[in-house]
C-alpha cells in the first residue's frame, strides 16, 4: 500500500492589513484601502443590495473580482486582495479584556 503526507493544518493567519465594510459610511475607506493595491479597480456601491463590487484593473486584462457583502473584510494577505467574513477574525479569547 502506498504512503502519502497528509498536509498540515495552519490554523488561520491575521491579515497584514484590513478594511471592513459595514455599509454607506466606510465605502469610501473600503475603494481607499482596495486602491491602494490596485490602483485602476471600478467600483460599484448598491444601497439596495448592501454590496459593494470591484472588478477590472482598466488594463484590459479584467483581473480578479471582489464581491463585499455588509460587515465582510476585504484583506490584504500573501501578496493579494481577498474579501473574507469578519467572523473569520473576532478576536481570540485571550484577546478580549476582562
């Protein structure tokens, strides 16, 4: 029979750098913070739908689309943009004071 390596877990690492949208008022942060790594990105803001799309570089190559739901986080981690839940990084337990 044959042996493999089963991949290690790593438990879930804090992002260099965050924003969180928590709706109208933090849009401006938000397309600040994803622009400052991407710096040709559209934007779109829907009230209605509560979300908040990016998408294209303006370089004609499309890059990659972010999607941000109310109170998810857009993160800057290994070297690229990810929208994640904020409840991906409450704080720990420890972290919480008494």
């Amino acid at each position: 029979m044959d042996r493999f390596e089963m991949p290690r877990v790593q438990p879930q690492e804090r992002p260099q750098e965050s924003v969180q949208f928590t709706g109208p008022e933090s849009v401006d942060d938000v397309i600040l913070f994803v622009r400052k790594y991407r710096p040709r990105i559209n934007s779109t803001f829907s009230n209605a739908m509560r979300t908040l799309e990016f998408d294209g570089d303006g370089d004609g190559d499309g890059g990659r689309e972010l999607k941000l739901k109310l109170n998810d986080l857009v993160v800057y981690q290994h070297g690229e943009l990810q929208v994640m839940p904020g409840r991906m990084f409450l704080p720990a337990a420890d972290d919480l004071d008494d």
